[in-house]
C-alpha cells in the first residue's frame, strides 16, 4: 500500500565533526592516525543512505523536508540549563569532549538542536495527518543522552524532546518507543522510568553498551512500573530471534498499551557488519520488522508511524537496511538489491544456539506477562 511518507534530513547535520579517531578511540598514544577522521559515527552512513534513496528513484516518492532547530524552551523540559551551557560554551570554543564518548566539533551545539528539530517535525506531521509516516534522518544521535550528561555520541535526547514538545501542542496521551538499536536505549529509559504515558521498548546486544547491561529486570518505577520493557539478546543472535522477540513481545506490549503514536529509535547498527557490536541481521530484518511495527500501527492508532535515525556504523551496509525500512514505510519498491543478503543470510546461528535464544524470550515473555 502506497503511503504518503516524510523523509526529514538537513545537510548541516553531516556537518558534525566528532573530530580524529580510528573507530572509537582518539588518536595520539599508542592510537596512529587513520588516513582521515574516521570516528565510528561518521556522516558517511546518513549520507550513503540519502545517496543510495536518490540515485534508486526513492526520494521522489517521499515528501523531502528540513527543520528548524527547536527552542531552548523546548530543551529545558528535559536537559537542565547548566548541561545546555557547558555543551554550547565547547560546541563555541572549538569543540572536544563533553563525555567520555561523545566528541564534538564547532557549532555542533546548533547540529544537534537541529537534529531535534528533524525529529520534532517529522511527529508533528505525522500527527496534523500532514503526513501517513515519518523518517528523521537526525544526527547527532539521541538515545543514550541523560538528562546532564551526553554518553555514546549522543548529545540531546532526540526522541523524548520531539514526545514532550508534541504533548504540548496536540492532545497525545499515549506514545510508544521501540528502540531496536543494538545499544540499549538507556537516556529514553531514565528520562521515561517513573512515567505511565509513554511504554519505552528496548531491543538490544546483552551488556553491549552501556557496558555490561540487559537490564531485564527493569521495568520502571512509581507510576511508570511495567511501561518499561527490555529485552536483551545473546552477540550472535540473527534473524529469526529478532523477528521472534517483536512477534511474541514487542507487538503484544504494543497491543496491551493502545499508544496513540508509535516512534522507532532506528538503528542498524544490529547489522552483521558493524563494527561497535556482534550481530547478525541484515536488509530483510529491517523490512519485515518494519512490516510488523507498521501493521501494528495501522491497527492501534490509525497509522501514526515515525522512525528516528540512531546508530549504524558501517558505512558500506546501513544504507541498505535504511532504503528498505523507507521502502516499505511508503509502500514503493526500488529496483535496488542488497548485494550481501545471500553471504549474511549463511552465517546466521546454528539451531541450537537459536533455540536457547528463542526459550530465553519466550521466559521474557511471561515475565512480562504478555
């Protein structure tokens, strides 16, 4: 079914610099210099993507829009005002680090005020009924933001700014997250914890990043226990587990909470070649989860669909994962073929691994009583 979808991106936000690293860590020491910046999030996967939708036909079946940065006003319902200082104060002297693994460069404070405003957008849109669904294509990323402190690259908290500016300006009662990044959602999770409006969902690499977390056991707090749902899976897991964990948990969670909009912290980096984690999906993953969320969406709150870019690292693959996720958002087909869909397709796990992984969310399940 053809959709009138959004595809929301500025070009300012390949601008931010994350200055010199080879992968993750700073060069100088033992670190040498790569041939060029080469920082694991590097604009390079954001802008294949766009490339990749451009030269395939996609983007003129999409309706292209930018942004403008979102308010101080805006960032104060979430990040105090001596965080938002410090980060613009760096951000105006040149940049550096303002935690331990989120670099920044010249006027990134305003890049990610726009990456915000993307996200901000692309809700509102969707839900004026401007538009059927909707894709920020925001860097930086948000999901891992606290509060007062940046973690992981990320700098503002993308999603949960764009939920409470919308519940400003429209009557939303009740908002879905599923973050299926391979990182855990953590900055979502904190800022949601104690809340019963907003159900937060995270897929993701058992004690990946933050280090050593699953966090099954958290189910949020006060008001907020039971709206807060994490579902760790073993390195290695493919397909069939992810595909199973959305199915038996994260469509029934869906169906229990009735949300009156569902937004996708999308990350890829869940893919078989990324180099910040050990899964192993590929292109098809992302469609046929996207199929289910949209499926969902369409049944519990007429379609209201947004999708948030977050990680993904290789720069060679994420394009694909991306192009089919949008595919199948506006419901057009590109010509387009992932050219290593066959070769991950052979390295998925052996049976018995899958099945213990598959018990393992199955236990979840129950635990979480759906």
């Amino acid at each position: 079914m053809k959709r009138k979808t959004g595809f929301f991106f500025d070009e300012h936000c390949f601008w931010h610099s994350t200055g010199l690293h080879a992968t993750t860590l700073p060069v100088g020491g033992w670190v040498q210099p790569p041939a060029g910046a080469a920082h694991a999030e590097s604009p390079e996967t954001k802008r294949r993507l766009k490339n990749l939708m451009d030269v395939s036909g996609l983007s003129r079946s999409l309706v292209l829009s930018s942004a403008e940065p979102v308010s101080e006003e805006i960032l104060l319902k979430i990040h105090p005002q001596e965080y938002l200082t410090r980060f613009k104060h760096l951000s105006d002297n040149g940049g550096g680090l303002l935690g331990k693994e989120a670099p920044l460069g010249p006027g990134s404070y305003e890049i990610a005020k726009l990456s915000v405003g993307l996200a901000c957008a692309a809700v509102e849109a969707v839900l004026q009924g401007e538009l059927d669904n909707a894709y920020s294509l925001s860097r930086p990323p948000g999901h891992h933001c606290l509060p007062d402190e940046s973690m992981g690259f990320c700098f503002l908290a993308n999603i949960p700014l764009a939920i409470e500016r919308a519940k400003e300006r429209f009557n939303l009662k009740r908002v879905a997250v599923i973050d299926w990044d391979v990182h855990h959602g953590n900055g979502t999770q904190h800022i949601f914890w104690d809340r019963s409006d907003v159900l937060t969902i995270s897929l993701h690499q058992d004690g990946c990043f933050p280090a050593g977390y699953g966090g099954e056991d958290d189910i949020g707090g006060g008001e907020g226990t039971g709206y807060n749902l994490n579902i760790p899976l073993l390195a290695g897991a493919g397909h069939n587990s992810y595909i199973h964990a959305m199915k038996q948990i994260v469509i029934p969670a869906l169906e229990r909470f009735k949300p009156d909009l569902i937004i996708v912290a999308s990350g890829y980096d869940a893919n078989a070649l990324d180099p910040l984690a050990r899964m192993q999906l590929h292109s098809e993953s992302f469609r046929e989860m996207t199929q289910l969320v949209l499926k969902a969406a369409d049944k519990l709150c007429d379609g209201k669909l947004v999708l948030v870019h977050e990680g993904g690292y290789s720069e060679a693959y994420v394009p694909f994962c991306g192009l089919v996720v949008i595919e199948e958002m506006s419901g057009v087909r590109t010509k387009v073929t992932d050219p290593l869909l066959d070769f991950i397709g052979l390295q998925q796990p052996r049976a018995e691994f899958e099945l213990f992984q598959l018990q393992m969310l199955d236990k979840l399940k129950v635990k979480f009583g759906l």
